[in-house]
C-alpha cells in the first residue's frame, strides 16, 4: 500500500528560481536563504520518494485567465516549465504519476471534492522553485509529481478548513492506492508578502512565526484563519499558506519537525521553510 | 444547512492600498491580462517591444489601460482591474526584477523600497484597517 | 431577496437544435417532439424569470480537453454560441447576470464546492437548445443566463448526491442575494441515451419514466443512482440525468408538476421534459 | 472518514459494447481530440477536407488512429481513446448526422439503426453486464 511518509512547505518566490539558474546562491544577499536549503538536500538523499503530490497555486501561468479552478489536479503525463516572462526555467520536466493521479482524482471525487482535471498545462515557479531548491541541480528530477494548483488569487477562493479537508481526503486517498509508494506532500508559497500597492513590501514576522509554531502540533488553529485575516496580517500573497495546510493535514497528526528555516527577504517575501516526517 | 459568511465582503476593501482581485477586476482587465499573458512567448515580447502601441491596439483593452501599460504605471493597471500574477509579465519583459516593479507601487524609490526590505519589510501596524486604523 | 420560482428540466438533442433551426418543426419526425414544448412556450410567458440557472454539461465543445472542470460556473460577460463542426447556431448571445454569479460563486465556495470559474468560453447545444426550445426563435433571449456545467464525461463524474448538495447550495444562494429578482433553475440533458459501440441506440422506458415520477415528490430516491447504474439502465450518456437532479434540489421541497412530456426517438435518444413550480 | 466507493471499478468494464471514457483514454486520445476540436472552425474543416492526410500531420496523433479517421472509422477511434462528444466534429464535417455517425458503430445498417430508433431503440434486456448476462 502506498504510504505519506513526510512532507515539505517552503515559499517559491521566483527571484530564488533566478538566482539559482544564474548561479548566485553564493552571493551575500542569497546566501542566508540556500544555506536554509542545506539540511533538506542532505534530508532527501535518504528519503528520497517515490511521488511527491506538490500543492502550490498558478500564478497567471496557465488557470488564471479563462478558467480558474478552486482544485486543480495535473492529469498530464508531464508539465514544462512556464515561460513566465523571461524564458522557461532551464529545469527538467516534471513527470506524473498517472495511475496514482487517477486514483487520487477518483477518491478525491468519491470525497465529494470537485476537482478540475488538468489534461495540459505549464507549471511556473510554484511548482519548480520548490524541486530545484530540494533536489538540487539535476538533469531529471528524481521522483514524479503530481501537481495540485489552489486558486489564491481570484476571489473566491477556498477557506483554510476546506484545504484542511482537502489534504485529509489526500491522505486517505493514498492510504487505499494498492501498489507500495512512498509519497511525500510539498505545500508551497508564502509566507507574508504584498505585491501591490501603496502597502508593498509588508512582512509580519510575527504572524508567520505563530504560523510556523502551530503548524507542527497545534494546526487546527490555523484552520480558521480567514482569507480577511490573511489580507490583513499577512498582505496580499500571505494566503498562499493555506497550501502549507493542505501539505499538513496530508501527514496526520504526529508529525516531527526535523528543519525549520524562516528568513526576511527574498525580493518581496519572507521565506519559511519545514520539513516533517510522518509519524503515523 | 449553508455556511454563514466568515465577514462581510465589504471589510475586503477596508485594508489600506490594497485591492482584492474579485469577478469586477477580472471583468474589467481580462483583455488586459490576455496581453500581460501573450508576453509568455519570445517572439510576442520582441513584437511588443518593436512596436509597443501598435501590439497593444490588437487587444480589445480600454485606452486608459493601454496608456498605463505604455507608462509602465502598474498603480494605475492595478487599478484599472489587474492583478499582479499578470502584470509582472511585462516587468519581466522589461527586464525588471520582481522586486523594482513591485516598488514602483510602494511610493519609494526602488533604493529605499530595497532598503526598507532589508530591515525586515514594512510592518503591518497601522496598516491592518482604515477602519479600525490599527 | 431573491428566490427560484420554478424549474424546468429538458433533453438538449443536437438534432432537435438543427431541426429547428433549419425549419423542420413540422415534419412528420420532428412535429410531434416540438409539440411536447408547446406548454411551456405559453407558460414562461406568465412566468418570465429575470435570470435562469442553466445546468448543462459541455460535449468538447470548451470545457473537455485541456482542464475538465467538476462544476464550472459562467463568469464571463456573454457566452457565443459554439460552432460544434457545422457552424455557429444563429441563436441570440447568452448574457451573464454577473453580480448575482459572482454572490452564487461565493456561496458555493462558502459552502465548500470547488467550484471553476469561467471567464472566456462558448456554449454549446446543451444551453442553446433548451433555450430555444422554450422561448423560440427570438432576437434577444429575453433573461440573463448564468451557465453552470457539470463533467459528466471523463472519469471521474461527480455523485448525485453530490450533484443534489449543489443544488440545495445554489437555492440557499438565490435567497440571500440582496437584489429581488425572479430565478429559475433549468437542467438540460438525458434521458437514456448511448453514442457509442454495438450498444449505440440504446433506450431504456422503464428507467426514464421512473426517473420523471419519482423527480417531483420523491427525489431523494434519485440521489443514490451510481454512475454505474446510469451506465448500465441508461447508456452511456444517460448519466446527463443528474443535471436534472441539481435543478430539482434548488426548487426545495414542494414542487407542482406543470408539466411531463417523454418520446422515443429523436435522434439516438429518449426526450424527457418536465416544468416544476416551487411551492416554497 | 473517507466515503466507501459504491462499486469496484472494474465493474465500469462489464458492460457489454460500451467503453467509458477514464485518465487512460484521455490520455491516449488527447492528440486525436485536439485533432476533432480544430474542426470547430470552418477553415479548419475546410483545409481538413482539401488534404486530410496532410491536415492529420499535423497533429501527434498515432499513426492508427490517422488511419482510423481516414477511414472514418468511429468502432476504432473508439477503440483506441477516443470519446464520441469529440469524434462527432469529425461527422459533422463530413456533414453526417449524428444518428448516421452512431449507428456506423452499431453493427447495423444506418437504415437498420433508424427504424430500430423509430421503434423505441434498443432494449437493455441481456446488455447490462456481461458477467450477469442480464
Ligand atoms: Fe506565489
Ligand atoms: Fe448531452
């Protein structure tokens, strides 16, 4: 049977794509953050997955013109990089999980969630920030994703307790796969950032910290936060955390914290970044 | 039974200089973003950049948001219903980092936007509600 | 406030659309299936609505290749009519009533449907017929139209209990919208029909007439037919029929039966049609 | 807790002649499909008919299934992915009806098909399962 043995959240800011494709991670300004990376790339050499179901939202790449689905699920066999503007990130193709894709897809509507299947699509920074940062600089990434898009942008968007649902039902959906996999979730995005207006650049440390703090052991808290509450503490792009929750209530109830990284700033955003074993 | 609203739809316009992208802006920049999204292939950035009005005019976009993409005032395109997942396109394009077109709304300079960044970013208090001024 | 009046539910045959468009009402094959909406091109006289929920499924028309969405709710100003291989019906544009789609889309979200948003797409027989079908050869459709599409297609397919959640969550929608406005909840498709291998034609009575007797006082019934069962008793496309229970759901519990009509053939499927007045 | 699925999805293969259209078609038609929606527009139908074999080339589709469309053969098409909501363009653009498209997979005549049509259609008795023979 297949099995979630552990998850990983971390923001994906693009500038950190840029920065690591143009080989700056040495740089004084980038350095801090990819030093933050080091114990997941070492982590993940022994704990390597088979599947990494990676939640993170589009950013205008692909869902969010003509049609913007609140759950979005990679049904593809696999996804390009996006050309978000400056050329496509020079990374490997993400590779699916179909068979795995479909079960889920089948449970997760059996669930009464109404997911949209996705037969073609780019994934952006979301997705690819994140498996560059984790795996390294590779020539094919060592595992297959299935991607699971969020709408955070058009509103509205889904609560903080529907996510949690969300990656319960991801949980039991794996639980019942028959074949013997080892999968990891990824929730990606965040932490507190606003890219627009006259209130730009706003970081809230102390929300984020609180948020880092719960997440672990208390997490039902932070199931309630609202997309309003997000807006206020945490700026604009802050509700991006609720994909941090779906990755969290994917692993059940133990779970032990083995990093935990939160830097201020890569460009705009706060950086925060877990990682959690399974403990169920 | 249905759930009851969490708030009220109107505090989203309570939080200062901020917009929320709901069905309106979406309405009312969707020509706007289908040319921010054109800007994902090289060859639509080079014909842009060639002939910046002339690409624009193939958009059904308004004149005022074509005149704000020509300014390069994302302020005024933010207002004008876009969203920035698509506007960074054309910051991008330009060959902007993230982080200058985002400053060019905060009301600093890039330096001092930069700078401010590094002290830790812009602190939410005060800044929470125009209502509640907290 | 305002409230749904009433509903009517109808097969959306391609054939019946080109039939009437073509002028063959009064042929010999055609004469007796128009006949059958001859009641409710009088009643909806009386009983114009000021919009119509329309529930219909997309046949590759926009919403089947790319991203196939579980429920897709029309955001877009107008909706075209689809060129399906034989030209644009010449059928007036489906116009949006954007602020109560865009309170309906809320409350859904609220009430945890994943709802897709739709900002750009064309609509296809399963909207445009029905409309015909009912207000007739007319310059402009004489209501707003807010198109909801349900995959009906590509595994998986949403429950019908899942498919009555929504239509219950859809009424309690209507009514907390400020504005007062008259609203009908129409669902298009079915009966028994199958357009596929040596199965193709295949016409099951007894399911049909029992799916029209139990739909006005005994729905709940309805609710627990399987994708399978539909696929066994009805054809491959006869699962159409949970639209018709996402209407019923959304009229409440007392329904008056205005109206029944049922016919074999027109082209490769049984007709169905039914008009409901909401006794809530 | 999860909800129970209410059958095994094995069962969605025991019905007689009828093929239900899952991940696995999708994908294995996906080329094929893309191929019948560009015939949504009249000068793709147009440059189709001039230069079918050539129109085909220009999709990824396999070389079966451009055969299969050659021949206009919907059995196979079904066959190997294809799903009818999208196959019917290919009729339509021949200008085939969709009952004289359906019953070419019926094993009847299409005149056959018609009357079985005008005379109520085709019984479910013995075509339900064919484990049950029911
Ligand atoms: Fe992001
Ligand atoms: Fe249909």
């Amino acid at each position: 049977m297949a099995r979630i043995s552990g998850g990983i959240a971390t923001s994906h800011v693009p500038a950190i794509g840029a920065a690591f494709d143009l080989g700056k991670t040495e740089e004084p300004y980038w350095k801090p953050i990819f030093e933050g990376y080091e114990y997941v790339k070492e982590w993940i050499k022994d704990n390597t997955p088979d599947v990494v179901i990676l939640i993170y939202n589009d950013h205008a790449s692909s869902l969010m013109l003509d049609i913007v689905p609140t759950f979005a699920l990679g049904f593809a066999e696999k996804f390009e990089s996006a050309d978000e503007g400056w050329g496509r990130r020079p990374v490997p193709v993400v590779e699916n999980h179909l068979d795995l894709a479909a079960h889920v897809a089948e449970q997760l509507v059996i669930d009464e969630f109404d997911i949209t299947l996705i037969n073609e699509m780019d994934v952006d920074h979301g997705c690819t920030v994140p498996l560059s940062l984790v795996f390294g600089d590779v020539e094919e990434w060592p595992c297959k994703v299935i991607p699971l898009a969020v709408n955070v942008t058009q509103f509205p968007t889904p609560s903080g307790e529907r996510c949690w649902k969300l990656g319960e039902a991801i949980r039991n959906a794996v639980k019942t796969f028959p074949e013997d996999l080892n999968v990891q979730v990824w929730g990606t995005g965040g932490m507190s950032h606003q890219l627009q207006g006259t209130r730009a650049g706003l970081i809230n440390e102390e929300f984020d910290n609180r948020f880092l703090d719960l997440l672990a052991h208390e997490p039902e808290e932070l199931k309630y936060i609202t997309r309003l509450e997000y807006l206020r503490e945490a700026g604009t792009e802050g509700i991006e955390m609720i994909m941090w929750l779906i990755m969290r209530a994917a692993l059940g109830y133990g779970v032990e914290e083995k990093h935990r990284f939160y830097r201020v700033p890569a460009s705009n955003t706060a950086v925060g970044h877990v990682v959690y074993e399974s403990k169920s | 039974m249905p759930r009851t609203r969490l708030y009220s739809l109107d505090e989203l316009d309570d939080i200062p200089g901020t917009k929320v992208f709901r069905a309106r802006e979406s309405r009312q920049a969707y020509h706007l973003h289908k040319f921010c999204m054109s800007l994902m292939k090289e060859e639509n950035r080079k014909a842009f950049k060639e002939d910046e009005r002339g690409y624009l005019d193939q958009y059904a976009m308004t004149e005022e948001q074509k005149e704000a993409v020509l300014e390069r005032n994302l302020t005024k395109l933010i207002d004008l219903g876009g969203n920035m997942y698509f506007l960074v396109k054309i910051a991008s394009t330009d060959g902007w980092s993230a982080q200058k077109a985002v400053s060019s709304m905060s009301g600093m300079s890039a330096e001092e936007y930069a700078q401010m960044m590094l002290a830790g970013g812009r602190s939410p208090e005060g800044l929470r509600s125009i209502r509640d001024k907290n």
